[in-house]
C-alpha cells in the first residue's frame, strides 16, 4: 500500500512523533493508522525505557500561583542536556505538567504519576514525551501549599527558571498580610538567592549541626595554621556552632567568666553592665556561624545587611501593630543534589545517529 504524506501527516498530529517515524510505523502496519498508533505508543515505551537509564540533572524549575496568593505549586522537572531544556516542545509540555499540577492539587511525585492527563495515564504520558523528545525527563519533586484564614502564599521563579521558590506566611490578619505583601515578595527572592535549609535554628537536626561545626572548626585551624605562618593573629576555635545548642545555663556561665576577666583587667564595677551584653553579642554571634548560614531567620536580610530576616519581620509588624510568622518554604534549584553523568561527546552523536 502507497503511504502518502497526507496520512504520514495524520499519524504525526495524533502521535508527535517524528516523520520518518510515522512513516516507518505506517508501512510496518500497511497504513492502518490505529495499528500505527499503537506501534509508535510500543516503541516510545521502549526508547523511554533506554533513556530513564540516563542522568537527567538539567532542566526547568516551574511556579504557578493564584492571584489571591491562596494556593500555589511548584515543580522541578530535568532533562539530559540544557539543550533540550530550552527546546520548545520541552517548554511546552513543563507548562503543561505544572497546569495540571496546580489544577488538580497534587503535591507529590507519586500522586502525579498516578493521575490522568489528556486521558491516559501519567507515566505513559510521560513516556511519550521522552520518545518524542529524545532524553530522558523526569519530574524530580513538587510542593502544592494552600493557604487558610489569615495566610498568604508568595512565589518566585528565577528568569532562567532554574531556580524558584513558594513561601506561605501567617497573620494576625489579612489586612496585615496584605500591608506587608511586598517585603513577603522580598523574604521569598531572599530564599532563592540565598538557600536557606531551615526557617529556624529551632528546626536543625543535631547530625546536621555536629558535621557543620565540624567542617567550621577544621577550616578555622586550618586558617590559623597559614595565619601563625606569617604572624598574623589566630581566631579561637567555636565551641558552638547554633543558638540551639547555647542554653540559658551557658549564657550565664559566659557572662560569669566574662564579669571575672574585666575585673581582672581592673574595669570598675559600675561600668560592667554596660560592657557584657557587647560581649556576649559577640560570643553569639562567633557561636552561631550555622544559623547564620542556613537558617533563614537568622540570615542578613539582602536587602538590608545590617538586619536579619527575622528582625526585618519583627520591624515590619511592629509597623503594623500585628504579628508576621514563616510557616514554610520549598525551594527548588534545578540538578541540586544530583550527580551528573561526564558525557562522551562523540560517542553521544553516534548513538543519536544509530537512533539509541
């Protein structure tokens, strides 16, 4: 049977599939169109199956968000190469996936995988962008908030979409929400540039606090031994490395220790009160390098270095005669934590010419 291009055509606007394809799966199937469907549905699967073997750890970060700030999703999604991740059917189908994220509120990776787009299956959805695209795409991870009484959600996506972030805030009221809209907007490209891994100190797990201040104190003695090389003064190890971990016996013990060197120096009594609290600001501030790091409260706020997040909060609802507080954050960055794949360029192309 002759297979012409009017009917090559057909099966393309039904599959996506590329022409040679759609050719290919016609005469293979003496031009019935629904067996040719079914063919190039039977080798998608299969090239799907070949390229999930590969690393995908390019790709897009995609935000969507109501204009009443009440629900948002975001979604990372990776491809192979930065290539593809450009490429305009990619784009297309990642505006596809977070509409039906956001549409359908589902809030994790296996409730995508389970549910129906444009009526199949997800993951055989899926794997016919893969067989149509050319690379491996994966939908790493998703966050969906929604927002009660007196909450707001803000979003932000980076313009290489590469990076983005959704915040959900709480109130004392609406009208405090609403007053303090465009710091909230602020806080949440803080996130992005800055990553925080906590809102707070309060939220560290003790593991995470024991490896960092190691690493701190190894890079401290580290330093201190180039420093002593050409005389220049050393720091002093931290014995701390998050307010967590400083108690009110501490404090005590530290203003105690630091009343007893004053007076050793031969500082008169009456003028000790007003020199400790200097001194313990700086021992916090010496003992607290983590919070500083990667709580977000406890990080200088961009915009203005001379606060914290936290306190730039506190400024606002004072302002406001209200109260402002983070309830959570999720921040995505495309390929962070994945470990990429050293390509073989050549190699690559000639498995793309013999059509792996």
């Amino acid at each position: 049977m002759e297979i012409t291009a009017k009917m090559v055509k057909e099966l393309r606007d039904l599959t996506g599939a590329g022409m040679m394809d759609c050719k290919q799966a016609l005469q293979e199937t003496e031009g019935d169109i629904d067996k040719a469907v079914q063919l190039l549905r039977e080798k998608g699967a299969a090239k799907a199956v070949k390229k999930a073997s590969k690393v995908a750890a390019e790709g897009v970060v995609k935000m969507k968000i109501s204009e009443d700030g009440k629900k948002a999703s975001l979604v990372e999604i990776n491809t192979q190469t930065d290539f593809v991740a450009k490429n305009d059917k990619f784009v297309e189908l990642s505006e596809k996936i977070i509409d039906h994220i956001f549409d359908n509120n589902i809030k994790t990776v296996e409730e995508l995988n389970n549910s129906t787009i444009e009526g199949k299956q997800f993951t055989e959805f899926l794997n016919e962008q893969i067989a149509n695209i050319g690379e491996n795409i994966v939908v790493r991870r998703i966050e969906t908030y929604e927002a009660g009484d007196n909450e707001l959600i803000s979003g932000y996506v980076h313009f290489t979409n590469t990076n983005g972030v959704i915040l959900k805030t709480k109130a004392d009221s609406e009208e405090t929400l609403d007053a303090a809209k465009d710091l909230l907007q602020n806080i949440t490209m803080h996130i992005s540039a800055m990553g925080p891994n906590v809102v707070s100190y309060k939220d560290f797990d003790e593991d995470f606090i024991a490896k960092e201040l190691d690493q701190i104190q190894l890079k401290i003695t580290e330093d201190n031994e180039n420093k002593a090389m050409i005389g220049k003064p050393t720091r002093e190890l931290p014995k701390y490395g998050s307010r967590s971990q400083i108690s009110d016996e501490v404090i005590e013990e530290t203003k105690n220790k630091i009343r007893e060197e004053l007076l050793a120096e031969g500082k008169p009594e009456k003028i000790l009160d007003k020199i400790i609290p200097g001194k313990i600001a700086k021992f916090l501030e010496e003992n607290t390098e983590i919070d500083r790091q990667y709580a977000l409260y406890s990080q200088s706020f961009i915009l203005d270095d001379s606060k914290t997040v936290e306190e730039i909060l506190n400024d606002k609802s004072e302002e406001l005669n209200g109260s402002i507080d983070v309830v959570e954050y999720a921040r995505f960055k495309v390929g962070e934590g994945i470990e990429k794949e050293e390509e073989n360029f050549a190699e690559e192309v000639a498995s793309q010419m013999r059509g792996e």
